[in-house]
C-alpha cells in the first residue's frame, strides 16, 4: 500500500510537469542553441568548459541524426531530466520530512516553479538542471554515507559532484550544501571540535575536487586583465551585493518577470520584505528551514559571484530546491502546530486549506508557464526569420567571412532571441568553422556606419558584411567598411566583445 502511494505520486508528479511544460516542445531554437557542442569541449580563456553538456547534445544529434532546426528531441531531453530531477527532489525531501504527503507538496512547488521556463524551453540552459541533477544523486549518496559509513557511498557521492562541477560551476556551492546536510543528520548533538573533525573527513573528497577545479580555472584563465573574461569567475563589490539582493527578492516573489520593477522604493520594499521573511524562518523554522535557507543562499552567492550578466531566470534552478523545502516544512509545521491539536474533521479542513493553496499555485503557475512557452516560441520565430533573412541574402559564403549585426533583437518578453548564438547558427548553416559573426549595440558605431551610407554590398571581395536591424529587417551597410572609421572601430570592437 506504501509502495503503491509513492508510484501515485511519482505519476502525479509526471503528468503535471509534461501538462506544464509540454507547450514549449516544438519550440525553434534561439540564442546559443545554435552552439556546436565542440566549442564547449575547448579549454582556452575565452571558452566555458562543459563537457557533459557537449556529450549530450552531441548524443542526441548522433541518436537522431538532427539539425539545429529540428528540436524536438532537446526539448523532450530537458522534460525528462527535469522529471528525473523532480522525482529526486521528491525522495530527498521525504528523507528531510519523513512525509510522503509534504515531501509531494515540495516537489509539486519546484515542478512547476514558474522560473524555471528559461532552463527547460531554452535547450543550452539544460546544464544548470544538468548540475542539479548530478549534485541530488551526490546528496542522496552523501545520505547513504552518514547512514552505514561505507566509503563506497562516499566515493561514488564524490564522483557525482565532479559530475555537478564539470556540468555547471556553481555546483561549487554544493560543499556548503553538505556540510549543512551533515550538521543536520547529526541534529540536535552539540557540534565540538572533535565532531568538527569527524566532519572534515567526511567531505574531504569535495574539498578536493572544489581546490583542483577552481585552480585549473585559474590557470585556463591565464590572460590579461584588459580581457572581457577576466571577471567572470571573480566579480566583487557592488554588483554582487545588488545581484543576491536581486536574487532573493525575486525568488520569494516569483511571479513579477525578471527585470519588470522599475521603481526604486518598490525595490527596497520588496527587498525588506524578503529579508524579513527569511529572518524569521531563520529564527523561528526547523532545521529542515534553515537548511533550506542555506541551499538557496549559498547558491545564489555563486550566481551573483560568477555571472556578469546579472540575474536571470536559468540561475533559480538549483535554488529552487531550498525555496521549495522550506515552503514544504513550513506547511508541514503548520499543520502540525494547528491540525494536530483538533479532533479529525477539523484536521481535514486544515489539511483541506493547505491543499487549496497548493491547488492556486500551480494554476497560477502553470498559466505562467504557458505564457513563458508562448514567448519562447515567437522568439524562436523572429530568430529564423533573421537567419532565414541572412541566408536568402548570401546562399554561400567565404571561408573566413566575417558578419556584423547592429541591434539584433535580445529578448521578447522573458525569452531570449538572437543576442547570442548567431554564430553558431551561421557556422552550423555554412558548415564554415572559421566563420565570425559579432551583435553590436555601440550607439556610435551605428552613426559611423549611417554615416557612410546602406546599400547593397560592395565589399565582397573581403567577405566583410555588416547589417543594421531595424523595422523587423536586416539591412546592407557593407559598403561602410570602405571607410577607414568604420573599419578601425569593428576590428578594435572584436577585440573585447564574445562572438
């Protein structure tokens, strides 16, 4: 009977996410979905190594012979390991909660947590649901470790998490995230050094593969301070601070779109709120709570720490999981504080309201979805006009060519468009691996080119294009790069920006 609750739930939790997320599968690929997945087997500088995203979109091409217009298996690809994730996330809050029933409220609030369109519709987002998969089998081993203190668990826990940190480097907040683990198996004994130590020797391996990583980053990232890189592994100071603020705050109110506050006071209020929500789960939760706060702190000081391209949506991923079990230990707290005091027909009405909420959320939530798939399909069809406008234009090309793009549209509503990714979509089309393409917003470039006239390109001979977008079309202004003005601008602007 046991056994047989826990497949209704797994099925339950199944059908929501393939319901939520299911519109968004025959989604045509922007940004970099265009990437071939040999630029992320590239250890220089300017590349990001990720092997086992490579692998696997590299597998799916392989399975089923796709093109980059064809990508119905990568978005089948991310439901499924989100389904996997989900379904984990399920058994690792039943181990925290020893309750079927608020462990399946937890997992239905990150299943559907609406933030997490960006890393299932937008296939090249699937290494932070990569990350977090190979981090929850890490956790889960970790538990069978503080368990029976076998060191088979250990070791194949530490395996997991080298996984975690070569699919995404914020699995690096994953050490945090055990240490807390540990310290509440161990709840409520009194922590001394000596216990300290026993810690120490349980988490060494982590230790380790976070030391050798961060120094191979170090040494990968061996360039010059001038380079636009540089800071993308160690970004301080105010940004960061803004960055986790941005963070918090929008993780607690997620359903106002990324980016949509625009009035200063709001701002803080909203901020105040959630530091005050936080403080008191702090003061007054679980430990369930408090491990839950940590999870999403912890990584999203990661985030803030390592991305220069300030918040986005793909980044709530993994903190998800905190929010959701400290929203699930607080549900299961509050029924215990009120329901269990009262006869059975007024626990089934507590129970009843708690269930009503759960029920609006994932309306809620799921509508968002909806809305999200939406967006992420009109972005992929005004990034396949633009390229298809491109390919009309020039049926071949060079080796060598090289193409510049003013004011390619980056976002419709939360989706990405064509900020990114041209490249790979032109390499992938022309099969030219030496081509470049480079988006530019430079004001100052766009009146240099205007300046010297669009028209139809006479510069040919080079294999130098440049186009300006604008009314929903790309127009030719490679004739501007006969001028000495225009041209000495592109070449030093290819210096710093990433094609």
């Amino acid at each position: 009977m046991k056994n047989l609750k826990i497949y209704l739930i797994f099925m339950v939790l199944v059908l929501v996410v393939i319901v939520a997320y299911s519109l968004g599968i025959s989604n045509k690929p922007v940004a970099d979905d265009f990437d071939r997945p040999e630029a992320y087997l590239k250890w220089t500088p300017k590349a990001r190594f990720l092997p086992l995203l490579a692998l696997l979109k590299l597998g799916l091409e392989k399975t089923f012979q796709l093109q980059s217009y064809n990508p119905e298996p990568y978005h089948i690809a991310s439901i499924v390991v989100h389904i996997t994730i989900t379904l984990m996330v399920f058994i690792l809050y039943k181990v925290a909660l020893n309750s079927e029933l608020f462990a399946f409220i937890g997992a239905l609030i990150f299943a559907i947590y609406p933030r997490h369109h960006e890393s299932i519709f937008r296939f090249m987002a699937i290494l932070h649901p990569l990350m977090t998969f190979y981090f929850l089998i890490s956790l889960l081993l970790y538990n069978m470790f503080i368990s029976n203190s076998r060191k088979l668990w250990l070791t194949l826990s530490a395996i997991s998490f080298l996984l975690a940190v070569f699919s995404s480097e914020a699995a690096i907040a994953g050490l945090g995230i055990v240490c807390c683990f540990n310290l509440i198996k161990n709840y409520p004994k009194n922590y001394n050094i000596r216990q300290f130590v026993v810690l120490l020797k349980s988490v060494w391996p982590f230790i380790l593969i976070i030391s050798v990583y961060v120094l191979m980053l170090a040494i990968k990232g061996n360039v010059s301070l001038s380079n636009s890189r540089t800071h993308y592994y160690a970004r301080l100071g105010m940004d960061v601070l803004r960055d986790l603020i941005g963070y918090l705050s929008y993780s607690l109110f997620f359903f106002i779109p990324l980016r949509q506050i625009h009035h200063i006071y709001l701002k803080i209020a909203i901020a105040l709120v959630t530091f005050a929500v936080l403080m008191m789960l702090w003061a007054r939760g679980s430990h369930w709570s408090r491990f839950g706060i940590v999870w999403t702190v912890f990584s999203f000081i990661i985030y803030a720490i390592g991305s220069p391209f300030g918040n986005a949506d793909r980044y709530f991923y993994f903190p998800s999981i905190g929010l959701s079990l400290i929203v699930a230990d607080v549900t299961l707290n509050i029924y215990k504080q009120f329901g269990q005091k009262l006869n059975i027909n007024k626990q089934y009405i507590i129970l009843g309201v708690l269930m009503l909420c759960v029920g609006v959320y994932a309306i809620f939530s799921i509508h968002t979805l909806w809305r999200r798939a939406a967006e992420w399909r009109q972005a992929g069809e005004i990034a396949a006009q633009i390229l298809n406008q491109v390919y009309a234009k020039h049926p071949k090309v060079k080796p060598g060519t090289t193409f510049y793009f003013w004011g390619l549209p980056a976002q419709y509503g939360q989706a990405q468009v064509l900020f990114t990714g041209v490249e790979g979509a032109l390499v992938a089309h022309y099969n030219q691996s030496n081509l470049h393409a480079y988006v530019i917003y430079d004001l100052d470039i766009l009146k240099l080119v205007k300046k010297y006239g669009c028209s139809v390109s006479l510069y040919e001979e080079s294999a130098i294009y440049i186009y300006v977008f604008q009314d929903n079309k790309l127009v030719d202004c490679s004739d501007a790069y006969h001028a000495p003005a225009v041209r000495d601008s592109l070449k030093a602007l290819s210096q710093i920006l990433v094609p």
